[in-house]
C-alpha cells in the first residue's frame, strides 16, 4: 500500500458537519482538516473551533487517535478565543481533553497565546519548510505571512490546506493586526509555483466548490491577475 492509499482525510464545514446550532460557526463557514494515516489510525486536526468535541467524536468515530493540531494562524475563528463579542472554542478546550501538541509557525507563538492563553509549553515553533510524519503520511509546513506574521499552510499527498493564505477566489485580508499585504503577494506567488495538479483545500467556503486544482485557481482567482508587486500594492496595499 502506497502512501497516497493511506491517507485519511476529511474536509468538515461549520455549521453543516459540526457546529450546525452555532450561528457564528454557520456565518464564518470555517473548513476543519483531519489528516492522517488510515494504516497506524493516527491524525492531526488542522483549525480546531466552535464545537470541539463533536471534532473529537467524529475521529474516535473514524477509529482514528489524535496526536496532534496544526493551526495556520491565530485567529479566533481558526483555534478558538474571543471574536466580535463571541467566545470561541478551541485548542484550549481541546488540551483539556487531549495533551497533544499544537503545531504553529514560529512567527504566530505570540499571537496564539494572546489569543487563546495557551501556555507555551503546549506550542511547538516550527520554521518554514519543516515536516511532521504522522504513521508514513509526511505534512509539510509552508510558511506564507501576509494574512498574519506566522500564517502557513500544509502539504500532504498532493493536498495544500491553504487556511486563509489563499482561497478558491481571492485572498485573506491585509489590513488586520499583523498582516503585511507586500508579504502576502510574496506568500501567494510561493503558492503559485506549486505542480498543477495540487488540490487547493481552503480555510472558508467563500466559493461554491470545496477544492480546486491550482491550475484552475492560478488562472480564475482574481488574486493571481496583478501583473507584479507594484501593481499588487496599488490594490492591496495601505490605504486601499
């Protein structure tokens, strides 16, 4: 059995397959990620909120062990805190019922705990490029700041799990604390450069389909049409 054959993945929204009593989680329309390897039953969960342990219930469903959580950024909505008078959960919840570690870009450490008040010792800081292994499945971590300072993405099997780095159409906003629209034109064109037939898997239904090729997104998403970075800063940059 390949790799590919033993991956395990499932894409859950908000507010349809989990969370489906929560207005917030219903509006914000977040995508959820399991990862793992159907082989040894391990997993990780990418952006864990809103209904914690219905995302717990549905991998010990699945006969699946959580060894871990991704997170591509801070935000509430993404890993659980406080958002437009709304309290979120989260990781925070999460490590109460499971002691696995929360893996973040070593950029966004501050941000997460401010956000969540995780302590750190549940943090582990990783660089751009590095990979975790969970059974044979290898998940490559990219960094790509813009959205926030430690924004990445996950590559695993031909899957980019693109969190709000990219989305099928359009991009993650730049005028928030952290962003950086010169980094997120840099973040995207590293994005772009990836094989064609990479599956774009994003962090919200902002679109009707769930995932595309990234050749379909390099050439539909408005994002891609600046024709360089001074152009792409007339657009998105401060005071646009």
């Amino acid at each position: 059995m390949g790799v590919d054959d033993r991956f395990y993945f499932r894409q859950l929204l908000s507010g349809r397959d989990f969370a489906v009593r929560n207005g917030l989680a219903a509006q914000m329309v977040n995508y959820v990620y399991l990862l793992g390897d159907q082989v040894t039953r391990e997993c990780v969960i990418v952006d864990p909120a809103y209904a914690v342990d219905e995302l717990l219930g549905l991998i010990e469903a699945d006969g699946m062990t959580l060894t871990g959580v991704l997170a591509t950024h801070y935000h509430p909505d993404h890993i659980g805190g406080s958002m437009m008078g709304h309290r979120i959960d989260g990781i925070a919840h999460l490590l109460e019922k499971h002691d696995v570690p929360i893996h973040v870009n070593e950029a966004e450490v501050p941000w997460v705990i401010r956000t969540t008040e995780v302590d750190k010792s549940h943090l582990v800081a990783h660089s751009a490029g590095a990979t975790l292994a969970v059974g044979d499945v290898n998940i490559t971590f990219v960094h790509t700041p813009g959205h926030t300072p430690g924004s990445q993405c996950f590559l695993a099997c031909g899957c980019l799990i693109s969190g709000d780095t990219l989305f099928l159409d359009g991009c993650g906003r730049t005028d928030l604390p952290g962003s950086d629209a010169e980094q997120m034109y840099e973040s995207l064109q590293t994005l772009s450069r990836l094989p064609d037939q990479t599956t774009v898997f994003p962090g919200h239904q902002y679109s009707a389909p769930a995932s595309a090729p990234m050749s379909v997104v390099r050439t539909s998403n408005y994002v891609y049409r600046t024709r360089d970075k001074d152009a792409w800063m007339e657009w998105f940059g401060p005071g646009h």
